[in-house]
C-alpha cells in the first residue's frame, strides 16, 4: 500500500511538471508496466485528480482542470488564500521565494476550477499594492505564470516585446528560463530571428498566443543564469564600461550593489571587484560615488580623467573665489 501510494505521489508530480506525457514514458518513469499506469491514473481520478487520456499511438495522458479540487489538499477558501499569496510573491518579487512562487503558481492555476479562477481575478485586479522604491517594475502574474510554463512545456512564444522607448518589435524565441532581482523578472530566451541568445524584461513581455510547436532545447549560455543575466543587465547594454576595485568586502557590498548595477567578484576579505557599465563614464562617476566606500579604478584609464575632473569641479563649487 505505501508503495503504490508513493507511486501515485510520484505519477501526479510528473504530470503536474509536463504539460502530456505518453503512457510508455510514465511507466518508464515509474519502472511499472502501461497497464499499471492506466490503473493508477484510475486511481487519481477516483481521487478527484482531473486527469485527461487522448487516445491513438500520438495521445497521452494530461492533468487538466477540474470541477472541483482534489480532496484531502485545499479547500476553496485556502486555495484562494494560497493562489493570491503566490501572485503578491510572484509579481513583486519577494527575495528568495519569487521564482518557487511562479512555479507553485503554474501548478495550482492549472488544476483550479473556473470559479476559483474568477474570485482569485478579482482579487488581483482591483487590488493596489504599495510597492517600496519607485524602480520596481510590475509585472502581471498571469503573464509570469504563462512564460513559466512555455519555458517548462519547451514551446515557442511569439509576443510583442516594447523597448525603453515605447516601440514594439514582434519576437519568436525558445524560452529556457525565467530570472527574478527583488525589482524586476527577465527571460532568457534563444531569439530565432537573431540567432543568440536574449534576455528580456517580463514586464516588456505582451504575449501573443497560440504558442508553439515544441522545440528541443538548447544548452544554455551560462552555467550560472544568475551571473549571466546580472552582467547583460549591468554591462553589456552599456557603451561604457569599466572595473573598479572597492576597498570592502563583496559581502559588504553586496548590501548596496544590485544585481542590475553590476557583477561583484571577491578579492580578499577586505576588497572585490566591481564590473559595471553605464551610459557614459561621467554617468559612472556618479553611479560609483554614490556606493559611498572607497576605491581604485581598474579599467579604463579614462575613467581616472572623469573621476579628476569630477573632483576640480567640486573644489571649484566648494571653495570661495580668489
């Protein structure tokens, strides 16, 4: 009994995490016969799992919505509860549990009933959150929910991406993966018209479905996504550049350098190496001035000239005429 438990567990993570799957691939996966694949997805049904059989040698099984929740998990008022705090958490990047959220999002709003579906709507619709710092970027949850999911289920998206100036350009990817700061959601994505990989702001993102076909995805450009969205953000958009040594440690400075104000790299206890960009090196003067420790400049040289011209300036506004 605990063992065919266990197996029902492992058959509705599975068919939660993929979109369809045939019947000799989840009894692959579970070391079962098909035969006792059909009985267990029985089982889930009698459950109250909605779970969906197309037949033919290309059908396969999918867990759809259902006309109510499947019992012993959530009642209607906790998976309301539930689905409004993964939206606050997902659309306000709340550190840490953002991307879980969009994730646990996905799954839940795939199995909620319509009913359930219209009060959590509601909820979000006519709700105004107050959102610490005027830089945060908002994002609409279901637009999240639908990029995880085509990054899970590897289909093409199509959508209307709008650049900082307000002009619309139409793009077809292979999305990979979803990267969240505390202010602001990008996806990595393979651009198929460009032929390189891109990184997109999610709140640029208006999708423009049917989406698809399938597609066999990629290696990824970095091991870390993190670090890969990080430097594209915080240098590689910028025509200048430069590396500039602080004399605290990367923990320390991680306190006040975001990830899309630059890429940090420990030295010793004591200093780290900042790389960061920004429109113009005058701009970066400031930019770095501002994190208020001391410093070195690594590269450019030219940035040495601006930081010196910077600082005559200031004598000149600070001290009396002669």
């Amino acid at each position: 009994m605990l063992e065919t438990s266990a197996r029902l567990l492992r058959l509705l993570s599975l068919l939660q995490a993929h979109r369809e799957w045939t019947g000799a691939d989840l009894a692959d996966r579970l070391g079962v016969t098909p035969r006792t694949v059909r009985r267990d997805v029985d089982r889930l049904r009698e459950l109250g799992y909605p779970v969906n059989a197309s037949p033919g040698t290309g059908g396969g099984y999918q867990l759809g919505a259902g006309a109510e929740l499947p019992p012993l998990l959530l009642d209607d008022d906790e998976a309301v509860a539930v689905a409004v705090g993964l939206r606050t958490a997902a659309g306000n990047g709340v550190e840490g549990i953002g991307e879980a959220s969009v994730r646990a999002l996905a799954k839940l709003e795939q199995v909620l009933p319509s009913r359930l579906r219209r009060r959590v709507s509601a909820l979000n619709e006519f709700t105004v959150p107050m959102l610490r710092g005027a830089e945060r970027s908002t994002v609409d949850p279901s637009v999240l929910t639908e990029l995880a999911a085509v990054c899970r289920d590897t289909e093409r998206l199509r959508f209307g991406y709008r650049d900082h100036d307000g002009n619309v350009t139409r793009r077809t990817v292979e999305p990979h993966r979803l990267v969240c700061t505390e202010r602001r959601w990008y996806l990595v994505a393979w651009d198929l018209d460009r032929e390189d990989w891109r990184t997109f702001r999610a709140d640029r993102i208006e999708p423009r479905p049917p989406h698809g076909p399938r597609f066999v995805p990629r290696q990824p450009p970095a091991g870390d996504l993190a670090a890969y969205v990080s430097q594209g953000v915080s240098q590689r958009v910028y025509a200048a550049r430069a590396v500039v040594r602080l004399k605290v440690s990367a923990e320390e400075a991680a306190r006040t350098v975001g990830p899309s104000d630059g890429v940090l790299e420990p030295v010793d206890g004591q200093s780290c190496l900042l790389r960061t960009g920004a429109v113009s090196l005058e701009v970066m003067v400031i930019h770095i001035m501002l994190l208020g420790c001391e410093f070195e400049v690594v590269e450019p040289p030219e940035l040495t000239d601006r930081i010196r011209a910077a600082r005559d300036l200031l004598g000149r506004a600070v001290e009396p005429p002669k």
